[in-house]
C-alpha cells in the first residue's frame, strides 16, 4: 500500500522588487489582550505611531475571527519577532470547543513536522563539534543501517536524509499507525524499495529523520528526547513535550479538529512515534523562543551554541520541491530541516506542519529580521499562510494582498464544485465478485509494513491492519475499497483487489494487492 504525498502550496514566494524598509519595531511595552499579550512599542507611542501599530493589531485580529470562521478553526496561537524584539504574542478562540477553555500564550500543541527543525537544529550542533560530518555515509555512524538498494545505502549521507533526496517514496504506513517502536521503524527501513535514485529529486521522507534522530542518539549517548533537552530546549527556556501521553497530561494542552463537508468535528488523538520527524509538542511562548535563536543565527542570551556558518548553512537550499500556483511565490527548495522560497522579493525560510486535528507554521525572513509562527488545532487549512502572509505585508510595508479573498474563493469553489459522486460514478455497476467472499479470506504480510488481515463475518468482507479496523464495500469485479474516513487513521478509500488462485497442491490461496488512493498526512 502507498500513500500518496500531500498536495499544497507553499506558504507564500517571488516577484523580485527592491526591498522596502520595514516597519521598526523598538524595545517593548506590553499590554492585556483576550487570551494573551499583545505588545507594542512605547517609543512607537511617544511617537505617535503606536496607533499605527494598534490599527494593524486590530486588522490582525478582524482577519484571524473571519479566517477561522471560513475554515472552521477551533484555536489559533500567533507570535510574530521583529528587530530582536517579540512584537506580538496571543491566543484566539479555544483549545477545547466542548469546554469553552481558552488559547492562551502557553497552550501546546503538536507541531508535527516543525520538529524537524529541532532535529536538524541539534546535529548542527554535533556539526560544530566535529562530532558528525553531514557528508559521511549514515553507515559510519549507524552500522547497522540498512536498505533495500545496497548501494545507496552504502552512499546515503546526514545531508541526503534531512534534505530529502534518499530515493524513497514516503512509505507512511510503516509508521503511521503508531504501534512500532522507533526500532522497529528503523529495522523496517531495509525492506522498503526505493522508486527513485539517490540525490536525483526530492522525495519527502519521514523515516529518514528517524534515522538522523538515531544518529543523534548514537554520537551524543542520549535518547533523541534527552538530546533535544539538554542541548536545546532546556538552554532557550522552552517547555516542549514529545509523546501524546505527556501533552495529553499538560493542563492547557489543546485538542485536535477536524473538518468534513465544512463541519468541525472533534478528531482522534493520535500519536506520531516518529518523533525525530514530527513528535514534539509546544505552545507559542516556545516557538516565539526558537525563533528568536533562529534570527539570531545560534545566538542566545550572549553565549554562541550554534556557529553563524552552521546556522546559515541549515537554510540553504539543497534540492528542488516544486514551483507555485501563485505569481507571487517563487520555486520552493528544501534546505536541512527547513523549506526556502522568495515571497515578493523576500527570501523565506520555513517549515509547516500538519497531523490528524493539527495544523502549523513557522516562517523566517532572515534578511528583515521578521519571523512568524501560527499554531491550529484543526487539521492543515490555509489559515496559517493567510495570516502569516499579512504580517509579512504588514511588517515589510508592502502593498497588502488579499490572501483571505483569494482562498476563500477557492475554497467556496471547491466546496461548490464537492462531488463526491464522481467517484462513484467510476464504479463499474452491476458487477460480482468471481469467488466466494470466504475465498478472499486470509492474512497476508509484507516484511516492513507487518501483518493485514481480510476476513468474513455478517456476509461482508472485514479488513484489519495493526490495531486499525473497517468493513470493506464491494466496489466492482473483484475490487473492494474501505470507507472514507475524515478524522480517523484510515487509508479511505483504499482499493483493495484480491486475485483468488489456486496451489498446485489443490487449496485455494489469495494474494492481496493494495493501492491507497488517500490524503497523506504530511506534517
């Protein structure tokens, strides 16, 4: 079965005009807002520009209230850093819509494949220490990494696996069901087939982080976990958490949505035991840190951890993504643990994030001393672009874009033009299996995405796969598909074609085929 990879814009890229100057943002007075604090600049005010900063506030605000009302989103946590100060830091709506309980500054979140920022973060630092060279082959620290193509395992290096270009597909289902251990996951790694060559396009990848984070763990002596703490989070001040056990024991953790047919649901918490590649959770006060010592390029509180050369060396841009269905977005790269586009002119430095119920982004100006970070707990929508891209106009003094118009038309179209007739229509009608549904029975493995069962109960077929259970329709011939699933951890959809043979002994045997035409879970 096969996953196919998520399908969105990048978060905004280029037309290349001259950089106008940004608007200054000075050292900071804060004052109470709703579920959070939103500062301002008491120069700015003995200025007279503090209303100035007060009118974009509240226009931030109007646009946050009308984009989550479009997309449904429960809960929203902003922080925007400018010039080495933190502008704005706040909360919207609620983390618990059942409960009526508040965003507030400190809510967590799972910011799902933000983490890998933090993983390729913290091999820097071993970088630094000539502890790790992201050139030598994995195998140098991992002896016992293993691949289905021998040769590239023996070639795959650090750096090809946290830009991407490994040659495998994303082969999500070895992890997503969250009941292997890390490694389990990695063991898994050497019976999944490559479908491109090695370093020659991307391929987003989050088993490849899992291996980075075992090559942190092999070098340093700790768990990923204790690394990310000790040489991390705990010098910047951050209180992240990296299981759903701990967030769930947090008392201002945020529950996940969902949204099916434009209503919000309240969604599965599911765990992501791939934690190099998405696993932490944080609040807005967290990230407003990590960017802070992203913009300062290693720098914190006067001590260096992390050389300017290996802070800038993990945004540059390694391989190829994609270009842009926006005029004002230029190609997207991806560089070690971040993505980097131009917006305008600007460049970019970014990564978002998205799980079941889990929507985020983080984006850097480097050049404006700008950053900007937007957490959700609704799944991936594109709400964080849309405020992010805002503050950056706002922030750069450039002539506003709509953003909010242009994705809610498109969103209004889609909704409009919603047909899920269309897939049925491709079903073959009046169609019958050519065996005994008994025949189709059985178990059937693969060596790293484990053990599915097909089996019969009340005349239907019933298919089981690692703790995940559905019934299956018949589609047409000998065609079977699992329902459609939002919210859950499902392949929805998923066609299923058993081929009934027999054995030369006599018995009836069954070999499964299993394609999954389903939304991905890019984080």
């Amino acid at each position: 079965m096969r996953v196919l990879p998520w399908s969105s814009s990048p978060p905004f890229q280029p037309s290349h005009r001259p950089n106008p100057p940004c608007v200054p943002i000075e050292p900071l007075q804060q004052s109470s807002r709703r579920h959070g604090i939103c500062y301002a600049s008491e120069q700015l005010c003995d200025r007279g520009e503090g209303e100035g900063m007060a009118d974009l506030f509240d226009r931030l605000d109007a646009l946050v209230v009308e984009a989550m009302s479009e997309w449904k989103v429960p809960g929203l946590a902003v922080v925007v850093v400018q010039n080495g100060e933190t502008v704005l830091r706040k909360g919207y709506g609620d983390r618990d819509v059942e409960s009526g309980l508040p965003v507030t500054e400190d809510t967590h979140f799972m910011i799902c494949s933000i983490t890998k920022t933090f993983t390729s973060t913290g091999l820097a630092l071993l970088v630094d220490e000539r502890l790790l060279d992201w050139d030598k082959p994995v195998r140098e620290y991992l002896p016992q990494f293993r691949l289905h193509d021998p040769v590239a395992m023996e070639r795959i290096t650090v750096r090809d696996l946290l830009c991407h270009r490994s040659g495998l597909p994303r082969h999500d289902w070895v992890w997503m069901p969250g009941d292997l251990s890390r490694e389990e996951m990695f063991a898994a790694m050497r019976h999944l087939e490559p479908s491109k060559d090695i370093r020659t396009s991307f391929q987003y990848q989050n088993l490849g982080y899992l291996a980075a984070g075992m090559v942190a763990e092999r070098i340093s002596g700790l768990s990923w976990e204790e690394f990310i703490r000790n040489r991390l989070s705990n010098k910047l001040g951050m209180h992240l958490t990296f299981s759903l056990e701990e967030l769930a024991a947090r008392s201002n953790a945020a529950v996940p949505y969902f949204v099916d047919k434009d209503v919000r649901q309240r969604a599965e918490l599911r765990p992501i035991r791939n934690t190099p590649a998405g696993g932490i959770n944080a609040s807005i006060r967290d990230l407003d840190l990590w960017l802070h010592f992203h913009l300062r390029q290693g720098e914190w509180g006067g001590i260096r951890l992390l050389s300017s050369a290996r802070a800038r060396e993990l945004q540059q841009q390694h391989v190829y993504v994609s270009d842009s269905e926006f005029a004002e977005l230029s190609d997207l790269y991806y560089c070690l643990g971040f993505g980097s586009h131009f917006y305008r002119g600007e460049r970019v430095v970014h990564h978002s994030g998205g799980w079941i119920g889990w929507g985020a982004l983080i984006s850097l100006l480097p050049e404006r001393g700008l950053g900007i970070a937007v957490l959700s707990n609704r799944d991936p929508s594109p709400v964080t672009n849309i405020v992010t891209n805002f503050l950056a106009d706002e922030l750069c003094a450039k002539t506003a874009i709509p953003w909010l118009d242009r994705y809610r038309d498109k969103h209004r179209r889609m909704l409009e033009h919603l047909d899920r007739a269309a897939h049925d229509r491709a079903r073959r009608p009046n169609t019958w299996p050519s065996h005994d549904l008994a025949e189709y029975c059985g178990e059937y493995a693969h060596p790293a995405y484990g053990r599915l069962a097909i089996t019969q109960a009340d005349g239907r077929l019933h298919w089981a796969y690692r703790g995940l259970s559905a019934t299956l329709a018949h589609r047409h011939y000998d065609t079977f598909e699992l329902p459609e699933a939002p919210g859950r951890l499902l392949p929805g959809r998923c066609q299923v074609s058993p081929a009934a043979v027999r054995s030369p002994s006599g018995p009836t045997a069954t070999a499964l085929s299993a394609a999954c035409r389903s939304r991905s879970s890019r984080w």
